[in-house]
C-alpha cells in the first residue's frame, strides 16, 4: 500500500513515529523466533539455537545494508524488471528524505524498518535444520541467502518489479518473507538431513522439546510483534488501514489457534500444544499476504484453514522422513503459500492467476538457489556436525558451555 503525502511536518512526524515503532516490533520477533526454537528442540542445544538466533540477526543487518537493500530497492529505471542493483552501502540527502515510493517517513526509517524483515527469512531456515546443522555452515548460508536471494525476490514485488507490474499481490510476507525462508527451510532440511533417532525402523519416533513455556512465550512474542509486522506494512500511521489490519491479523491467529486445536483433540489421543502454537503462527503466515485486502470474516476462514494445513502438513513430511523439529516448513511454507493464494480468492479486486505465478516463481528461484547454496556448503565445509557431536549436544561441543549448567535435564 502507498502512503499518502503528509500535510504538514506533524503528519509526517506520526507517521515516521509509527513506522519505528512498528520496527520495534518487529526486532522483538526475533526473540520469539529464539523462544520457540529453544523449547520446542532439547536442552543440550539451547545454546547453539540462542547463537545463531543472535548472530543472524547481526549478519542480515549488516549484509542488508552492504548490498541487500540497494538490490531490493534499486530504483525506478528498474520498474518493472527482474534485477537491480543501486550500489553498495546505503546513504542519502542530509535531509535523510525518503525517496518518492514511501513519501512519509525518512530513508533510514525505511531501511531499518525493512532490515528487520531481512533477517526473518534466515531465522526460519534455523528452526528447521536446527539440532543438527554446522554453526559456521548455516551461518555462512544465512549471511549469502539474506545478502542477495532475499532482496531479490523482494524487489520483484515491493521493489517494483516484475511480480508487482504483473498484478501479484503479498502485502506484508507471506510469500516474499515466510515463502523465501520456507523454501530454503525445505532444502535445508532434506540436505542436512533428519536427526538420529528420529526415524526408526520405517516408524516416526517423537522428539519432544525441553520447554513448552518457553515455546509458548515465543508464540506470543511472535504473536505481539506481527502487529507491527503488518501493521507497520501499511507504510504509514493511517488509522483506518492500520486498524483494519490489527483486527484481519488477529482474527487470522485465533482461528488457526481454534482449528488445530479441534483437529488435535479429535485426531490425537490428546490435545497437543505443539500444535496449538503452530496454528497460531500458521494464521499470523496465513493473513499476511492479504491482511489489507480481506474483510475480517475472510480472514477467520484464511486462519482457520492455514491452522489445519500447518497441522496436517507436520505429520505429512513426518511421513515423507522430512524431520523439521519446530515445523517452521509447515507453518511459513505452506502456509505463506495458502495464505498468498487466498489473496486470489478473498482480497477486493486480487486475481488467482497472478498469486499463483508469484508462488510457483519464487518457489523454483528460492529451491534451486538454496539448493546450489547448500550443496556447495555439504561439498565443502559440511553441513552436518558429526555423530558424537549430535549425540553429545551442540552446546558443549560447538560452544563450550551449557543452557542449564549445574541441573539435571531429562533431555
């Protein structure tokens, strides 16, 4: 969505307020993503998950601001296209005036605020190669996927190009962000490959993580800080568009909570808050590409059906031996792509046809380049930790150090 041209000084302090604000926010999801990663896998590699959540959030700002946001947003003779690129380093007028796309807020506004996001994708790949994955190789990974494959694919939306002249409509993610991080989440999990133990002689094994409340603390944490996710996507503090998006994004998240709850208590012997936590999320993914453009009743049923999909989609790649210990595939993947294509189906004025291309173009560009990615990493400096080390714990053998030093962990 556009924002509008502020009147006078005072509109325009409002709005740049809120995008900060709104950025703010979306830093916090950061530590949800680290909560709910930590709880939901085992004690012995906390240490290694809190690392790489801190340290991907430094890479991917860094990288953002070296190259990844002149890729992302390289100007207006590239409208339209497939590349761009505006040079390296960000800077601008003393004024620090924003371009004419985002009149309403600064330029460092708009590149803090998008840096944010930058680091989003990485952190899902995280959750699903998580336990298992080499520090430095998905540290390496993370860094070269959130430089260059990330603004990429960002540009040819938001960016101005060849998906937005096309008509595809993802407001604030759904594809663009969770599709991108699923994508790779994918990939990384079948070349890292499932942890030992968790499939056995042709069974599923369960593989419980250590703390449910933190895991419930990242839900919220992520909950809370997609308001300003795609609350802050609105480009501006409108207070009808920012309202209207607050309401579609928690009705979106409650009904994906409500949906996997009842398909849990009536398909498993007992409820599962494993899977309540991923409706939820599963919701927030599901409303994202549309939260500006569906009535509140659309997104109940966008939530509704995202929550089911993310629960039928975790047991589904159990069964396919695709072992992702927080079901982040799940959750950003395969919801991001329902909830891109319910844009076709709910969202005022949106057709099917673009929605469709949009999922289907970033899913090949985003599997092969993570695929190359990957591979080169297995090839080179590995991408898998060894058996003693996987038995052991990552902590004390990547890091030196425990989560819990001094108590007894029955995982």
């Amino acid at each position: 969505m556009n924002a509008p041209a502020p009147a006078d000084a005072l509109a325009f302090t409002i709005h740049n307020t809120w995008m900060l604000v709104a950025t703010l926010l979306v830093f916090v999801m950061h530590l949800g993503f680290a909560m709910l990663e930590a709880g939901l896998t085992r004690s012995k590699n906390t240490v290694n998950i809190l690392f790489k959540n801190v340290c991907v959030v430094a890479l991917g700002t860094l990288t953002y601001a070296g190259v990844g946001f002149a890729l992302m947003y390289p100007g207006a003779e590239h409208a339209g296209g497939f590349f761009g690129f505006a040079g390296f380093g960000v800077g601008t007028d003393a004024a620090g005036l924003t371009p004419s796309y985002n009149p309403a807020y600064t330029y460092w506004t708009d590149f803090i605020f998008q840096g944010m996001f930058a680091a989003t994708a990485a952190t899902i790949v995280s959750g699903a190669v998580a336990e298992r994955v080499k520090l430095n190789s998905f540290l390496l990974f993370s860094t070269l996927y959130v430089a260059v494959i990330y603004p990429i694919v960002g540009f040819w939306h938001w960016g101005g190009g060849w998906l937005k002249a096309f008509g595809f409509h993802d407001f604030a993610g759904s594809t663009i962000v969770h599709g991108v991080g699923g994508w790779a989440a994918l990939v990384g999990a079948v070349v890292v490959g499932a942890r030992r133990g968790k499939f056995v002689r042709g069974k599923v094994r369960p593989i419980p993580g250590h703390s449910m409340p933190l895991a419930t603390i990242g839900m919220f944490l992520l909950w809370f800080g997609w308001f300003g996710f795609n609350g802050g996507s609105v480009l501006s503090a409108d207070p009808a568009a920012v309202s209207l998006v607050f309401v579609t994004t928690t009705l979106a998240a409650a009904a994906g909570v409500v949906s996997s709850m009842l398909l849990s208590s009536t398909l498993h012997a007992k409820p599962d808050l494993t899977m309540v936590l991923n409706g939820a999320l599963a919701g927030l993914v599901g409303i994202t590409a549309g939260a500006d453009v569906v009535t509140p009743g659309a997104s109940i049923v966008i939530g509704a059906v995202a929550g089911a999909l993310a629960f039928f989609a975790v047991i589904g790649f159990d069964r396919v031996r695709i072992d992702d210990p927080v079901g982040a595939i799940s959750v950003h993947l395969v919801c991001g792509a329902w909830g891109t294509l319910a844009v076709g189906l709910f969202g005022a004025g949106k057709s099917f046809w673009p929605q469709l291309v949009g999922v289907v173009t970033v899913g090949i560009f985003c599997t092969s380049t993570s695929a190359l990615l990957f591979l080169a990493l297995k090839h080179t400096l590995g991408v898998r930790v060894s058996k003693e080390e996987e038995l052991g714990g990552l902590d004390l053998e990547e890091h030196g150090m425990e989560a819990y030093a001094g108590f007894q962990m029955t995982h």
